[in-house]
C-alpha cells in the first residue's frame, strides 16, 4: 500500500508532470467522448425499438400523431420517455436495467399475448413516472406559455386554459396518445373479487353490514321465493335474525311522501339511491319521521323495512368497497382526460354527469350503481367523506 500510495502521489521520473497531464485529458476526453456516444446511440428510436418485445409499441406508435403529422415534426421515443436534463437521462437508462432483465431473463412480454396481460401494469409505471415529473418531457416541446388558444377549438381552448391556470400535468389528459390504452377494468375488477373471497365470511357475525353488489329482498328466509325489492350496492343494513343460512336485516331510508313509495334513498331530498322495496318487505314499513325539502316543498318519509337476505357479498366495513370505486373511477373516467373530484358535483348532480360520460366507458350496471354511490357519498353537498 506505501508503494502504490507513492506511485500515486509522486512525480513520474520517466514522464514529466505535463506528459501525465496531457494523458490524463486524453483519457477524460476519451471517456466523455465515449458515454456521449454511447447515449446518443443508445437514444435512437431504431435502438429503442431493436427488441422484438418493442415490436408492437413501436407499431402502435407508427400509427399515432407524434410519429406523422401536418407539421412533420416527429416526437421520437426519448422525446417522450427520457428527459432532456443529463441527471434526468441518467436516471432513466439506469432504470432500464429492468427492461433488458425482462426481455433476456424473465420473457415478460416477448408475445403479443403477455404485452395485453402486463399492459395496464407497464403503462401505469410510464404514467406514474411522468406525472412525478409534472411530464417535463412533453412540456419540453408543449409549453403552455407557446400554445395559441385561439387556433384551439373552443372546447380545447377551454380545458387547455385551465390546464395551464394549474400547470397541470399533460398525462392527466392525454392518456394513450402514442400507444393503445390498456384494459382499464383489470385491476378495479380484480379488487371485486378479492372483495367477495373477504365477504364470505364477514356476513357471519357482524351487525352492521354493507352490500357489496346487488341483493334481492325477500319477506321469508327462503331465497328460493319470489324476491319483494333490491339491496343496491354500498348499503348499510342492521342484522336483527339469523336463520338457516339467511340475515333478516332492517333498512333504513327515505321515501318521497307523494310517489309510489318503493324507492328508498341515503338522504333526504337527494336520489342517492339505497334499496327498491315492494310486497311484503313494503308492508313491514315503518314511519320513522316525516320532513320537507326546503329547497322542494317536497315531503319526504324517514322510514324503517325488513327484509331477509342472503349472506354473501356483505362486508363489514364500507371503506374497502369505496377504495374499490376509487380504483374504478380512476381506471374509467381517469383514462382519457382529467375527471373531477368527487366533491366538485352534488350528490343530484353526479346522476346527470356520469350519464354523460357513460358512452365512453364500458361498466356493469352494478359497477356503473357502485360507482355513482361513491361520487355522490363523496359529493360536495353529502360531505365529501362519504356515508354510514
């Protein structure tokens, strides 16, 4: 160690100090010269792309607007997944460790077939890492101070302007803009069923509980009989029996005085819907309190129901089945542009707006039923937080 520390700290007496000098900006220039090269061929899209598993994005990307357009300017792949700043560049070659891992290790997506299983997992690691980035790599060429709202249609215009009011990050938005989306309802729909495995057995011995989908109400505890009435999704009812196998519960609710009386809602004056009730299970109604809408002038009943029902598909708790709507409101509405909080519409409100939006997502009438208890439960007039 005392030789090489001397070999290191004292002059060469073959070499002059100038010679070393010069050597050692040779090899410096040698080096950067070489990581230059190496990340500038490293950043072409035909290497990018020289992997069989990239086969299928790169086709989708063909197809996109970021690779032919009217102006002829072309987005390559680094554009958009490598940012222009060298620590930002570095950070993400290192982090494509895992892609070279997965193409010669794991085979991961190397069929078409794998890509469509692990698509939403890999798109949500891309859209994860621009939004942490406020998507600084397509604001690198979409500035906000840039853009010209007036050759913009009006509705661009208009959502670009509040776009750029919160310098809001592009992702949010522009979701599949160079490669197809994936199946949004993988994962929401993957909750639901590890969802119903718990509710197997927390119907047991709880005495509250919360209808995960959609149950049928009826006056005995014989499902086999003719059901009088619906438990929707994301309703509390009170267990007050158990026999053979059934859960004779009590429901609570409102009823609109001058209507037929068989739609029962969360609260009063607000169509957020809890259960339908007819026959027998309507006959065991009781008045619980009677009020009117001061915004209506319409009466509204408080009344109590019982009804037996079986004991699958309840939970004990209300908060996982709202992580789960969370999840799905995220996957659906989320996909294509920035979807509002739930708090930015009223309970009322929220009927009508995701009626709109219907045409655009591909939901279950109960997955469509649960997702509007969530936006309403969490609307700006039922206190944001949710019910029960």
């Amino acid at each position: 160690m005392k030789k090489l520390w001397q070999m290191l700290t004292k002059p060469s007496s073959k070499y002059s100090i100038l010679a070393l000098v010069l050597v050692g900006i040779g090899i410096t220039l040698a080096g950067v010269l070489t990581v230059h090269k190496s990340f500038e061929f490293a950043s072409q899209t035909e290497f990018c792309t020289s992997c069989h598993t990239m086969q299928q994005n790169y086709e989708e990307y063909k197809q996109s607007i970021h690779f032919k357009n009217a102006s002829g300017v072309r987005a390559e792949c680094v554009d958009c997944h490598q940012p222009k700043d060298l620590p930002g560049a570095i950070q993400r070659k290192l982090g494509a460790w895992k892609d070279v891992y997965h193409h010669f290790v794991t085979g991961k997506i190397d069929t078409p077939e794998k890509l469509e299983e692990h698509r939403l997992e890999l798109a949500q690691v891309v859209w994860d890492r621009m939004k942490s980035q406020n998507s600084k790599t397509c604001k690198s060429c979409h500035s906000y101070d840039a853009m010209d709202h007036s050759k913009q249609s009006a509705k661009a215009a208009f959502e670009m302007n509040k776009a750029a009011a919160e310098d809001m990050n592009c992702i949010e938005c522009h979701k599949g803009i160079a490669h197809e989306l994936p199946n949004m309802a993988g994962g929401f729909q993957k909750d639901y069923q590890e969802l119903q495995a718990t509710a197997t057995t927390q119907g047991a011995a709880a005495e509250v509980l919360y209808s995960l989908g959609e149950k049928d109400l009826y006056a005995t505890a014989d499902a086999k009989s003719k059901a009088d009435g619906k438990l929707l999704p994301a309703s509390q009812v009170k267990v007050i029996e158990r026999k053979d196998g059934m859960l004779k519960v009590q429901i609570d609710g409102w009823l609109e005085k001058s209507g037929k009386g068989r739609v029962m809602t969360e609260y009063m004056g607000k169509r957020v819907f809890k259960a339908t009730i007819r026959g027998e299970v309507k006959a065991t109604e009781q008045i619980l309190e009677e009020q009117t809408d001061s915004a209506t002038n319409i009466v509204w009943q408080h009344v109590s129901v019982q009804a037996w029902i079986t004991p699958d598909d309840m939970l004990d708790n209300i908060q996982p089945i709202w992580n789960y709507a969370e999840d799905m409101y995220g996957a659906t509405c989320n996909a294509c542009h920035a979807a509002p909080a739930p708090g930015h519409f009223t309970a009322n409100g929220w009927i009508s707006s995701l009626n709109a939006m219907s045409a655009y997502y591909r939901l279950s009438k109960t997955e469509e039923r649960t997702l509007l208890k969530y936006l309403q439960n969490h609307g700006s007039d039922t206190g944001g937080a949710g019910h029960h």
